[in-house]
C-alpha cells in the first residue's frame, strides 16, 4: 500500500512539470517560474518559423557540456528571488535601473554559481593558454596601435594596469578571446518598441576568424586560415530568410589586417537584385531590420581599432554571465529575454572605447572577464553622454568550453525599444572564404 501511494504521489509530479512546460527552469533554481516566460520548444508559440528551415535547433557541435549546464546555484536576485537591490554594486548602473522595474521592462532572475566549478579545461584549453604563454616574447602592438606577429591564443597574457595601452591591449583580447574558428548563430531577432509592437527577423549571423583560430582543421596552420592573399582579419555575412520583405537580404563586412585598410561593407537586395556598397562611414548606423546593434557594437563591440582611443577604467567586481546555461529564454510581455540565467562573480576589466570622430554615439563601455576577455555587458552613450544602447550577452559553453551565444539582447534605454535574439543554434560549421560570399550565399539563401 505505501509502495502504491508512493508510486502515485512520484507520477503526480512527474505530471504536474510536464504540464507547466517548464521543467528545466524547474530544476535548475527551484524557485517558482513567471508564467510568461518561454524556453526552448516552447519558442515556437512566440516566434513563427522557430526550429524550422535553416533556423532549426541543433545541438552544439562540441556537444553540450553537463557542467555548465547542471551548475549548483548558491544564491538567486530577482523574480521570487531575493531583491534585485542586494546587487546593486554588482551589475553595470543601466543595467541595474532597468532590472529594478519590473514594471517597465519585464522581470529577470540572476542565478549566482561559483566561478571555479565551471571554469575552462581540458586539452583545448591547455593548449590555448600554452601558446597564450609564447605570446609573451612574440606578439607586440607597433606605432598605430596595430597588433603584429600574432597567430592564435590570447595575445597579451600578462596585463600591466600602469601600461598606457593597457586598454588596447584589453581589446585585442577581447577580439582573440578562447572561441571556434567560426560560429553560425542560427537566430530569430524579435525587435520591440515602447507600444508593444513586435516583428520578428530570422536571419543567421556567421563569422570566419582567419587568425586566433584554436581548432585545427583542413584550413588552418598554426593558428592561421590559409591561404589568405587578401590578408583579411574576419569575414562576417548575414542573411536574412524571413519576414518576406526581408528574405534575401545579405549583409556581408570584411575586416583587414591592416590599420591603412579600411573595412569592406557590401549588401545584396533582392527587390532590385543588386548588391550596393556601403560606406565606412556608417559604421555608427544601425544594422538591416531596425535592430538596435550598430556594426561597431554587436555582441558588445566590433569597431575598427584605429577609430577608437582606448581607456582602461580600472577592474570591478561584477556578476556577469558568462558560463550560462544552454536553454533559450523570452518573455513575449516584456523586453528583455536572459530571464533565468547562471552568473559568476568576476573581477571584470572595464574598458571605455572612445570615438575619435563621434557620429551617432560618443563611447562604448565593455565589462571583460579576466579569463575568457568575453564581453557580457556593454554600455553606449549617445551625443549628450546619456546611456543610449545597453546589452547583456549571456554565454553558454561546448564540451570544447568554447563559447556559444543562446540569448541576447539590445536595449534603447531612451526610447524603450529593444533587439532580442533568440539562438537556436550556435557552433562551427567549418566556414570558408568562398562560402561566405555574396555568390554563395544567394545559393544557398534564395531572395523572394
């Protein structure tokens, strides 16, 4: 009899987190979940297209990595939580004042685990930080602030906060920081403004690193995408394949390994079938779709060094989030979409990249973790100094520990409107220079 009612109690919570559809938030903070936020399948009720054609869900390529994933959570602020105000000194002060007002931009929970647990390991890893350690003696910045004789790992290992360039410094870490040689974000951008209007962009974001490449494969050497005749330092392309009047589209930028070379900035547009160049001078524009990134500051920052003077603003504690879970999130409700995160209490670098020919925003300000240099938060001021664009990138890791974005977003804090990306799929695809042009992505992505 007692096995009997045992058996029934077990299947009536089994049933009752199959039906609330939020099993994994469930386990992994034992606190109850706002009823508004939705994760992972669920998406498909709040994004059409989601987990279908080429934004369908895939799992990593490294596999998912089970200690991140499962990570013991020691303290939680937030929804249910305990009071976002605790951390005030914790969190960057835009991000703070949104978090505090639920009201306006939606709720969120920060789930504090301790960094040890998750830090990176394993053979990659090692490697990476071995040739990281023979950076010492070989990679150096020249007059203009370029770096040089740079092939893979982090390029300045040992920071000296008295160094003038100390800031520089920080940034070129940041752009070689431990990660694949190329990522495919498959993505659904949901953009949202002040009345609550919202649509949707599916699009995919791909990167190719040709150097800092830690992953050997048939087109690396030591560290280096060979061959390379036009010296480019990245390639980055973005199709778009919904809505309709967007499907087709094709951003595609190229970055040179030269401070005299200027970016190269195309686009396709299917409606007149022409590809058109951009200037160099929009860099400080907003990107296709009305998202709230500009070119300079996806993913926190993506500027030209040499447009930038570098101040280095010391180091603060913060919680950042930057091994997270590999769940996606959004509250169709509200603005904001890292609802449930995992973060860890880091001593970030803090760097403030200063425009030397302002157009659209004076500075872009990025909180970097002292091991991996990723940026998890960044702050844009606009022409008057105010806090203009805010973002927090919450990122996940592989069985490799390389990084993969899941949920992040872009947020106006002047006029309430905000980009929300939602990933379903973030890893190496093993890109090409050829496959990355305008040629073959208008194969493989056909217009309208």
């Amino acid at each position: 009899m007692v096995k009997k009612k045992l058996f029934y109690i077990v299947l009536f919570i089994l049933i009752s987190f199959y039906f609330q559809g939020i099993i994994f938030a469930a386990w992994r903070t034992g606190l109850p979940h706002d009823p508004n936020w939705l994760v992972d399948e669920e998406l498909v009720r709040f994004s059409p297209g989601w987990n279908k054609g080429h934004i369908e869900v895939r799992a990593a390529r490294g596999g998912v990595n089970k200690t991140v994933e499962n990570q013991k959570i020691i303290n939680s602020w937030g929804y249910k939580a305990r009071p976002i105000e605790e951390i005030e000194d914790l969190l960057p002060e835009a991000i703070y004042n949104m978090y505090c007002h639920p009201e306006q931009w939606g709720t969120i929970r920060i789930n504090e685990t301790p960094w040890e647990a998750v830090k990176p390991r394993g053979a990659m890893w090692e490697k990476f930080l071995l040739q990281s350690e023979k950076n010492k003696k070989n990679v150096y910045l020249d007059d203009r602030g370029w770096m040089r004789n740079y092939r893979w790992g982090i390029p300045f290992p040992d920071l000296d906060e008295k160094d003038p360039r100390i800031g520089l410094k920080l940034i070129w870490n940041y752009y070689k920081r431990y990660q694949d040689n190329d990522r495919v974000l498959r993505m659904d951008v949901a953009v949202k403004d002040r009345g609550g209007g919202e649509r949707h962009n599916m699009m995919l974001n791909q990167r190719l690193q040709m150097s800092g490449r830690t992953r050997g494969d048939k087109n690396t050497e030591d560290g280096l995408y060979l061959p390379n005749p036009q010296n480019i330092e990245f390639v980055y392309a973005a199709p778009y394949v919904a809505p309709y009047n967007m499907r087709g589209t094709i951003a595609l930028y190229y970055r040179y390994n030269d401070p005299d070379k200027d970016d190269d900035m195309w686009v396709y547009i299917p409606s007149i079938r022409r590809v058109r160049r951009l200037s160099t001078n929009q860099h400080q524009d907003r990107c296709p779709g009305g998202f709230d990134w500009t070119w300079d500051n996806t993913e926190g920052f993506e500027g030209h060094v040499t447009r930038f003077d570098f101040v280095y603003m010391g180091r603060k504690d913060f919680l950042i989030s930057a091994c997270a879970h590999p769940h996606v999130y959004v509250d169709p409700t509200s603005w904001l979409n890292t609802n449930d995160q995992y973060y860890q209490r880091r001593s970030c670098y803090v760097v403030k990249c200063v425009y030397k020919k302002p157009i659209n925003m004076t500075e872009i300000i990025l909180y970097l973790d002292p091991a991996l240099f990723a940026a998890c938060y960044s702050v844009d001021k606009d022409m008057r100094g105010r806090d203009w664009i805010v973002q927090n990138c919450t990122q996940a890791k592989d069985n490799h520990w390389f990084y993969a974005l899941h949920n992040i977003y872009a947020i106006d804090v002047l006029r309430k409107h905000v980009s929300r990306a939602q990933m379903a799929s973030s890893q190496s695809e093993d890109c090409t220079v050829e496959g990355l042009s305008i040629k073959s992505l208008k194969k493989e992505y056909l217009s309208r």
